[in-house]
C-alpha cells in the first residue's frame, strides 16, 4: 500500500505551486484558481491524516468536508467581485485595482 | 502493487496539471489544467477509501466550481481576439523563489517527521461514520456552513447584478 509520506508530499508540491501561482499571476480569476490548488492539497493532507493516523475519530475528513463548504462560497463570491471590477474598470488585473474606492 | 501504480500515475498527473495551471500562458488552458487536477484529487480520495469525499470532489469542484471559473473568464476578457496576454507581473521569479521555499520546508517537515500510529495502509472510512460524526457532534458547524452558503449565494448576487442607471 501507498505509505503516508507519499500523500504529504505530493500535497507540499501541490500547495508549493499554489503558492507560486497566487504570487506570481496578475488576472484576479488565475490567482482564485491558485487558491483552489492550495485548498484541495490541505484536503489531501486532512483526509489523508484521518484515514492513516485517525480512523476512529475521522476528524480530518469532516474538515475536508467544510474546507469544500468554504471555497465554494468564496469562489462564487470573489466571482462576482471580480466581474464587478471588470464591469466598473474594464480589467480584471490585481495591480490595477490597488485603490479601495473610486 | 496495483494501487502503488495508479497511485504514481494520478500524483504525477495531478502535479503535471497543477504546474500547467500556474505555468500555462493561456488562462483558459489554466481552467482546463485545473479540472483535471481537481479530478485526480478526487481519485485521490477514493484510493484513500472516502468515497463521500470522492464524489464530493468530483460534484463540486470538477462541476460547479469550474464552470463558475470559465464563466468568470469568459466574462472578463479584457482582449477577446485571444493573442498571449502577459499573464504574469514583474514579481513572477520572486514567486518561483517562494514557491521553492515553501516546497522545501513543507517536504522537509512532513517526511522527517516521525508519525505516530499506522502510516503504512489507509483504514476505510465509511460513508455513515462521516454523517454520524457530522450530524451528531458537528451539528452546530454544519448549520452554520449551511447559513454561510446562503449569505455568499446572496452576497454574490448583490455585488454582481446590474444596477438601475449603470
């Protein structure tokens, strides 16, 4: 069977390049779906935890369950904020939205 | 030995689609990269024995959220006759150095580690110990999750609808 260091260690690459992807992109939608990448390597990790160190009490996988709960509601919100900005700027880059009202 | 198999597969699939997400020139072959990733996570839960999470994965994030992220893109192309757009700020190498960073101390962490209890084989979880444990002891948590969802469904609606005179 597949050790639980294999698990661990694809979810620190996943979430490595999720960090490079929020850092480096400049389009409000590319950095969300960086976000997306370093949520589901957290849900690698929690429910890998719950089911190798964890199996009575399964903690991680209810984790995982509110992980999803979340980022759905934040995608769909920073969404709508995202087409607002293109709607009142006509951009949906980060650098050009740095100022809090206009 | 046949898990250990499509195990290397689908990890070194998902770590080949996660790269394309954040390396891809194109957003909308990022969108495309990251269904394919979030599939193999989902893939992922199921080698791991959760199915509920399995196909939790597969429902929410290979449907609904990515079709939300290509409606988004599709929304708020600044330049629809589809030429490379510079996709990356000045900041990118800065990012990779991160990125690196993080990478090394998450690996460093996670496999020096010593880990107590059972690291060699994952113990199935099922399906009605996860609603047991959520509707009994995380009751409060799931309603209040339930009530989020609705307040970012509303919230959504509010700041993306067209308003009188725009």
């Amino acid at each position: 069977m597949v050790p639980l260091e294999n698990y661990l260690a694809l979810s620190a690459i996943v979430f490595a390049l999720g960090v490079y992807g929020v850092l480096a992109r400049r389009n409000a939608v590319m950095i969300l779906m960086s976000v997306e990448l370093m949520l589901n390597a957290v849900n690698i990790n929690f429910v890998a935890f719950a089911a190798y160190l964890d199996p009575g009490r399964i903690v991680g996988a209810i984790f995982a369950v509110f992980i999803i709960t979340v980022a759905a509601a934040e995608v769909g919100l920073a969404l709508a904020i995202v087409i607002r900005l293109f709607r009142n700027r006509a951009t949906a880059n980060v650098d050009e939205a740095a100022t809090m009202k206009w | 030995m046949a898990t250990e198999v499509i195990w290397w597969l689908f990890a070194l699939g998902i770590i080949a689609l996660s790269a394309g997400v954040v390396f891809s020139r194109s957003v909308i072959h990022s969108a495309i990269f990251l269904i394919g990733s979030l599939a193999g996570v989902g893939v992922m839960f199921v080698i791991l024995t959760v199915e509920f999470l399995a196909l939790t994965q597969f429902l929410i994030y290979g449907g609904a959220v990515t079709v939300l992220v290509l409606l988004a893109l599709m929304l708020t192309r600044a330049d629809p006759s589809g030429r490379a757009e510079k996709v990356n700020g000045p900041q990118a190498p800065f990012a990779l150095l991160a990125g690196i960073g993080v990478a090394a101390v998450l690996l460093v962490a996670a496999l020096s580690t010593e880990w107590a209890g059972n690291t060699e084989s994952p113990t199935n979880i099922a399906i009605e110990a996860i609603s047991q444990r959520l509707f009994e002891d995380f009751g409060l948590p799931f309603i209040l999750a339930s009530v989020l969802l609705l307040v970012a469904l509303v919230g959504a609606i509010i700041v993306a609808r067209q308003e009188e005179g725009e």
